[in-house]
C-alpha cells in the first residue's frame, strides 16, 4: 500500500479537465521535496464536499473552482475580507483537525491580479472599464478598487450599475484607460472572438489586460496592440493567485 504525503491539498470544481493547479503544485513538491501531493476532486453536487473533507483527514487546503466558488461560502467557518466582499471563495485553508476543524475561505484570484496589475497604474490610469459581470470581474473590481482605481462594469444587458457595449462612447473610452476582459470571449479553441468594444479608441495610454492566458495573446490584445495600447495577459495572475493560495495555507 502507498504511503499516503504528510500534507494532501486539492481542487473542487465540476467538470475538471487540465488542471494547471494540479500540475503546478506537483511539480512544486517534487521539485523542493516537499512531501505533500494535490489531487482534482470532481464533484457533482457542492453538498460531497463534506465527504471529501471526511475522507481524506490529512487535508490542509483546498482550491475552488466553477461552479462552486459562491456555493462553497455556506460551508465557511470564516471568510476573508477580500472573499467576503467580493462573494466567492477559491481557496480554503483548513484550520486544526478533527473535531476541532474549521474552514476559512479566500479569494487568491484578487490578490494574483492586484499584483500583477499595480506596476502598471500610473496618474492617466484611474478609471477602468470591466468586461464582464461573473466572479472573475469582482474580483478584478475588488482588486482595482484597492488600489484605489474607479471602475464600470460592461455587459451585454443593460444593468443598474454598468454600461452596455454599445454605450461605450469616445469620452467614454477616452476617461477609462484600464479595460479589463474578464469574459471566456478569445479564450481557446474560440481564438477568433472578441469583446466588441470601439478599437479605434484606443491609444498608446491605454492598458488592456485580459485574465485569458491560452491562447498567449488573444484577439482582444491584438486589436488593442494595433492602437498602440499596452496589453497583458492572464498568465502571471494564474502563477501569483497560486503561490498566494500556498502562502495562504502555510501562514
């Protein structure tokens, strides 16, 4: 029988394809010789999360996936500040055992992005357009918001608080030079979509940031580039989120 690691952490999500966690935490372990291993836990009802917890007793920590970042709060001893203004949680911490175990949830998906972004605000970048309204946008909007940036949700649908696309005027563009996609718009195999929103009003004092990462430059970053806008991708929010969730785990 194979000895179980010393430390067991995981994924909850439904469906779970490829897991960058998976791999990137493995590979972690393996390489500094850490005895701990992290597995994917596909579950089909948030309600088995229990059952995961009650079977595998040398759980430390777990991350949240769709569709169970906002179902999972209900199981939450405690919330973080972040999580629980934004209202989603995408990693637990395990906090003692047995009987005495209790389930603190955060949100690493802020913390990725808020250091990705920061070195890239400056005085002209203090106004952003979020493209999106899902958990990913809050976030992104959380995140902005404490560093002090003002922000405007965009949507397909006319909401209380947001624009629609077709809103999006020149002075409007022209004010808010941080546009972040949020949306799965340009994401692989779908390489040739993108949010619709005027290119032509971009210019060289613009950042456009999409938390897309595969493909490496989707067609929302090419459009912006052909303006002379500063783009980003997702990928180093992706590294920072996970090496945010393991310090999270081992505070």
């Amino acid at each position: 029988m194979l000895k179980q690691p010393e430390r067991l952490y995981g994924l909850i999500g439904y469906p779970l394809g490829h897991s960058f966690s998976q791999d990137f935490f493995n590979k972690k372990f393996d390489s500094e010789g850490i005895d701990a291993r992290y597995m994917n836990f596909e579950i089909e009802d948030i309600g088995e999360l229990m059952e995961v917890v009650a079977q595998y007793p040398n759980l430390r920590g777990l991350n949240v996936t769709i569709p169970y970042k906002e179902q999972v709060i209900p199981y939450m001893d405690e919330m973080d500040e972040n999580a629980a203004k934004i209202g989603a949680v995408n990693v637990i911490k395990f906090i003692g055992k047995g009987s005495s175990l209790k389930l603190k949830g955060y949100n690493s998906d802020v913390i990725g992005f808020t250091d990705s972004i920061a070195p890239l605000i400056n005085d002209q970048r203090h106004k952003a357009l979020i493209l999106g309204t899902g958990g990913a946008a809050k976030a992104v909007n959380c995140g902005l918001q404490n560093l002090g940036v003002e922000t405007i949700f965009v949507s397909r649908r006319e909401r209380p608080c947001g624009l629609t696309y077709s809103a999006l005027t020149p002075e409007i563009m022209a004010e808010h030079k941080i546009i972040v996609n949020t949306t799965p718009l340009g994401m692989y195999p779908h390489i040739d979509e993108c949010p619709d929103i005027p290119y032509d009003c971009l210019t060289p004092e613009h950042l456009c940031y999409d938390l897309l990462y595969n493909p490496d430059v989707t067609l929302f970053m090419r459009k912006a580039a052909e303006f002379g806008a500063e783009t980003k991708n997702g990928l180093e929010m992706l590294l920072l989120q996970a090496f945010a969730a393991w310090q999270i785990w081992n505070d």
